[in-house]
C-alpha cells in the first residue's frame, strides 16, 4: 500500500483524536478558570470550620450543583479523587505525532522554503524545530521562577512575568519565520506554547498537588506554595489557548503566512486573542465583586483583529475588462506544467490529484481554484514561485467554466 495514502490515514486519526482530547482540556481549563474566579466566600459557619474558602452554586441539566473550594487543602482525603491530567497529556501527544507525521517526517517538503532559509540537511530543521519546543519550555519557567516568585515560598505578581514572556514569543514568532516555511513557523509557535502548557501541568501542577497530598497524609503541615503555583501556571495556560488556537488554524489560510512581515502577523493574532481571553477571566472576577466589566480588553483585540485585516487586504483588482477576459486552456495548461506538474502528474500524485490530462484537469477544477487563488496553499511554500499573475489566470479560467482544449 501507498506510504502517502498511509501516511493521509494517519494526519486524518491523529488530527481527528488531538481535536477530541484539546476539546476536553480546553473545556476543562475554561471551567475551572471560570470557577475559581466565580468562588465566593462562605456564609456558612459550618462550611468556614470546615476550612471551605469559597463556593458556588449552579445549574446545569437539570440538576444543582456546589462545588467548593477548600483553603489550601480539606482537613481529611476524601477516598475518590479525580485528577485532571490525561486530558493534557493526550492533546500534547497526538499533537506531537500529528506533528512528526506532517511536518517532522516531511520536513522537505512542509518544514523546509528554501526561499527562507537554505538548511544543508531535513534533519537540521528537524533538531531545530524539536529545539524549540524544549528551549521555549525552559526559558519560560525560568522566567516565572526568576520575576514570579518574589520570595521563597511566595508566588508574586505575574506582571513581570507577562510582559517577559510576551517579549520571548515576539523573538520566537520572528526567528521562527526566518528559519522555517511559513505555514510551519505558524504552527511551530503554537505547538511552543502548547508544550509550556502541558508542561506545566506535567512538572509543576500534578506533582504540587500530589505533594500536598504526601504532606497530609504523612500528617504534615501543608506548603501553600503548591496550590499558588498550581493556579499560577494554570492561569497562564488559560491565556496561552487562545493564541495557541489561532496559531494552529492559520495553516490554513496561505494568505497569514506568506507574507514578509508573517511574524508580525502570528504575533497580533495571539496577542489579539490572549487579550480577548484576558477579558472574559476579568469578567469573572467582576461578576462575583460586583464590579464594572472590562469589556476593553476584548475591545482592543478585535480592533487589532480589523487591522489586520485592513492591513492584509488583497491589491485592487485589474480593470473590469481584464477581470472578464476568460482565460484558454492553453494558457492554463502553461501555468500548471511549470507550477503544480512536479507534484501532480501521471508518476506522482500528491494527494491522490493528477493533472497530465484535460479530463484531470476538469475534475479537480475546483480544488485548483481554492488551493491555489482563494488559499493560497499550493504551490507548498510556493516552491515552484507562482506569480499573483498566474493565481489571477487560474481564476480567471476557473470562474469562465473552466473549459477545455
């Protein structure tokens, strides 16, 4: 069997199962995030001896719910406890095989624009990408260790550490764009942000909780500072997801990435929307303190979304005249046995699409005109450098019925 059709199973199940298990955590993360700022303080004295710092009251399917939140740690284990990690777990490892399988195994062809940079081997990119991954991870926990404990046994402002890590990614987003192709620079900072996050609750927030856990059952006194660095780091991942989101969907939209400034766009697309993001956790807090919500933030990331927008939009349109001029086949067939024959012919077949022959061509009319004119996705990385010219004549003969010989 064809190891590309193999390998299409493969991006199809794992692209498939990482959308399943990032829709659990994700969902996970915003409702404990939701929660912990919706808390409010007992009135109970019952539930104050118990040591419950706060709680809330909901509804939901029909049925009551109160969740509590206990200062520190409750005064006796229950017997069951369910722990939230798998969730994280699996979303990072089907997406770092979904990874390896596009990108990492294909690295010629999907990691690698020579156009950018020229690699004297795949495996360089490959290291280098890998590089990014664990680099990221270790400069940002020093970081939060170096400017976001204030003293030892105190987690401090997050100020600091907001403001240093924004300054990191903007250097990452930029250097990865000089290095890799576009598309894959976009995802490759995502998936940076997605190994800090899962790494956070890998390193820092399962063993504090299970340290906790050790120190009242050996009935010793138990350290705040587990539970303040758990909720620090999860409070963080919480702002990552939505920039990680946006940086994983740009792969398919050629016209984000191809540009020369396509760092500056990742970076305002991620900053757009962990400022969205920030606004909705503010409004949590506000909600429970009876305080205005700030809607400004959310503001100030769809403005910067319009800009860019403004900011990206295509040149103007040729005059009217040549717009209606239809394109032949002839001059179709030129473009494509320059451009697109290399990968599309009658021995090789990417993605089981051949284009040697009129009949070919008819069939897969419309996959050429999104692919190529409205996407912007083919050429992969442009490799074989079509013009906007040859993109505005594929859709000239595509909108005049995409007619034949």
């Amino acid at each position: 069997m064809d190891l590309t059709y193999l390998l299409d199973w493969a991006n199809l199940l794992l692209r498939w199962a990482h959308v399943i298990v990032a829709i659990a955590w994700i969902g996970s993360s915003f409702y404990f995030v939701f929660l912990d700022f919706s808390l409010v303080k007992p009135s109970s004295p019952e539930l104050k001896a118990k040591g419950v710092d706060g709680e809330l009251w909901a509804v939901h399917g029909g049925g009551f719910y109160n969740p509590q939140k206990y200062l520190v740690a409750p005064k006796t284990l229950p017997e069951h406890l369910h722990w939230f990690f798998w969730e994280s777990y699996s979303t990072w490892l089907t997406g770092f095989a979904l990874f390896t399988v596009m990108y990492l195994f294909n690295a010629e062809t999907f990691l690698i624009d020579r156009n950018v940079h020229a690699w004297g081997a795949p495996w360089h990119a490959v290291a280098a990408a890998l590089a990014f991954l664990v680099v990221f991870w270790l400069l940002y926990d020093g970081i939060c260790r170096l400017l976001g404990e204030r003293q030892k046994g105190q987690v401090g402002s997050d100020l600091g550490v907001g403001v240093a890590v924004l300054l990191f990614v903007v250097a990452a987003s930029w250097l990865a764009c000089q290095l890799f192709a576009g598309r894959a620079a976009f995802l490759l900072v995502g998936a940076m942000l997605a190994t800090a996050m899962s790494a956070n609750v890998f390193i820092w927030i399962i063993p504090g909780q299970k340290t906790v856990i050790a120190q009242m059952r050996a009935g010793q006194p138990v350290e705040a500072i587990h539970g303040q660095r758990a909720k620090q780091r999860s409070v963080h991942n919480t702002y990552f997801t939505l920039p990680v989101l946006i940086a994983m969907l740009s792969n398919h939209y050629g016209w984000l990435y191809q540009g020369a400034w396509n760092w500056a766009v990742l970076v305002v697309l991620m900053l757009a929307g962990a400022l969205i993001r920030h606004s909705f956790v503010a409004r949590h807090k506000a909600l429970v303190n009876g305080v205005r919500v700030p809607w400004e933030y959310a503001a100030i990331g769809t403005v910067l979304l319009l800009g860019l927008a403004v900011a990206l939009k295509p040149p103007p349109r040729a005059p009217a005249a040549a717009i209606a001029t239809p394109a032949t086949y002839a001059e179709l067939r030129a473009v494509l046995d320059q451009r697109c024959a290399v990968c599309h012919n009658a021995v090789v077949a990417q993605k089981n699409v051949a284009l040697h022959t009129p009949e070919l061509v008819k069939q897969h009319a419309q996959a050429i005109y999104q692919q190529s004119v409205v996407l912007k996705l083919m050429p992969q990385n442009n490799a074989t450098q079509i013009t906007e010219a040859e993109r505005e004549l594929i859709g000239r003969w595509f909108k005049a019925g995409a007619p034949g010989p």
